[in-house]
C-alpha cells in the first residue's frame, strides 16, 4: 500500500512535496520530473519556485514530463496543458522551455504521438519523481476508469463527469472541452522511480478511499499505486475523511493518533 501523509492544510503539503522535488534536484541537476495539471498540485508548484530562488537552485538542465494534453486544441490556447504546464511550472521555476515536454495533441501526428512521447521518456532514463492529483472518479493522468493497469501513453475519451468537471476551465462551457485527450498510460505513470499524489477536499474523499483501501481495479486507476513501491498520498482532513484506517497514517500535526514530525 502507498504511504499515507494527512496534513494540515495545502500549504503544508506544497511545502512537503516542492522538498523532494528540490532535494532530487539538488542531488540530481539532470532529474526527469514528471509534472501534472489540475488545480491540485498550483501551490506545490510555487513553493519550488519560491524554494529554487531562495537556494539558488539549479535547475537548466532539469528535464520534465506532463501526463497528458487534449487532443485537437491548439498548443497555444490557454487551456492546453502545453500553455498551463509552461504558465504555472516552467517560466515560474525557471526551467529550460525546450527540455519541458507535453504529449503532442495536434490532430495530424496523433496516431504516432504515444509512441513518440513513450520513446522520449524512455530515452531521457526515466521519471525519477511523478506528481499526481486525481479525478474525481479516480483517473489519474486522464486514465478515466476502465483504463488498462499496463496501459501506455494513448488517446483516451474522456468521460462526461471529466469535462464537466473541467468545464470550469473553458468559461463553464462544456461545448469548449475537448473530446478526447492522450495521456500516458497507467503502466506508463508506474514507471517513475517516486511517485506523489495529492488530493483536498472532501470531492476527492470516494476516490481516494477507493485508491487507497479499495481493491487495485482498472475501475479506480489510482489504485495502481498500490502496485508501486514508492508512492506516497499526501491528503488534507477532508480528502481523508472516508479513509478507514485513519488512525495508521501518519499526520503532520498534533494531537492525532499517528502523529510524527515529516
Ligand atoms: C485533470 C488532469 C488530472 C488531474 C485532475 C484533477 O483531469 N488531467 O491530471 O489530476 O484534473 O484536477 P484538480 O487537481 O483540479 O482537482
């Protein structure tokens, strides 16, 4: 089973996960990152970019990957996760533009896009750590339920609760959101040498119980990472608040049955 963090709050958590990030860094210059989009994992990225500052980190020769991108939306628009990756991570950060990849989404190379994505990783040694937030129906990436444990980076349909959850992001016009995307596949996320995922707020408590202490089912892609030998789950309260065994799990702050100091 993935390990479990509950923190206090957003913050918390960005400053936990922004700390492996530099740490690998700092250890690592050449580190293959891999990045995500959602509004999960914003604060986690401006607490490295605040951290990267503050230590005169370097890190030009970082190289990156996000999960997926939707397919047939220009690269440009501001809602293509090539546009958010390079907003919210890499100008912030100060990662080098060209060594930060986003699978390529335009229609006319789709077919071989997967492929291609899956060679690029391969050759730049791998994720060394993955960051992950998580639908609301447990996909990852957008692995949408039913997707294949081994899958690799593919097109996908996404589902209706998808868009509309992701209405919020084109006006709250579900017309605007793409219908399909191409993200890397589960047993292409499995690969990081580390994975993170982060959930708040109680919208994601179903699918993080199911990912967490449901059985490991293509129908909750995120319990995949049960399958991984270092993932780690960093939740708020209320994403934790359907967990069972909340009294095991480790918490960041006082007075809680699994208190330790992270
Ligand atoms: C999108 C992304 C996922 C992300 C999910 C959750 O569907 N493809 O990678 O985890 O949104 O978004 P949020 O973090 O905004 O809840």
């Amino acid at each position: 089973m993935a390990e479990v963090i509950i923190v206090k709050d957003q913050a918390q958590a960005a400053t936990l996960a922004a700390n492996v990030f530099a740490t690998l860094i700092k250890r690592k210059p050449t580190a293959v990152i891999g990045l995500a989009t959602g509004s999960t994992p914003l604060k986690v990225y401006e607490a490295l970019a605040a951290q990267v500052k503050a230590e005169q980190i370097d890190v030009s020769n970082v190289r990156g990957f996000a999960l997926d991108e939707y397919v047939g939306l220009d690269k440009n628009h501001p809602e293509s996760y090539y546009s958010v990756i390079n907003n919210n991570v890499t100008v912030p950060v100060g990662f080098t533009p060209g060594l930060i990849n986003t699978p390529n989404g335009d229609l006319a190379t789709i077919e071989q896009a997967g492929e291609v994505y899956e060679t690029l990783i391969r050759s730049s040694g791998g994720i060394d750590v993955q960051i992950l937030g998580i639908g609301t129906d447990g996909h990852i990436g957008f692995n949408e339920p039913g997707s294949s444990l081994a899958s690799r980076t593919r097109i996908k349909t996404l589902t209706q609760q998808t868009r509309q959850d992701n209405a919020r992001f084109f006006d709250g016009d579900l017309n605007q959101v793409p219908m399909h995307c191409i993200t890397q596949g589960i047993g292409t996320i499995l690969d990081a040498r580390q994975i993170l995922l982060l959930a708040f707020g109680e919208n994601k408590a179903d699918a993080i119980a199911a990912a967490v202490e449901g059985g490991v089912s293509s129908f909750c892609p995120a319990s995949a990472l049960q399958l991984h030998p270092h993932a780690t789950v960093i939740l708020d309260e209320a994403a934790a608040s359907k967990l069972k065994l909340k009294d095991y799990y480790t918490y960041t702050f006082d007075n809680k049955p699994g208190w330790q100091s992270v």
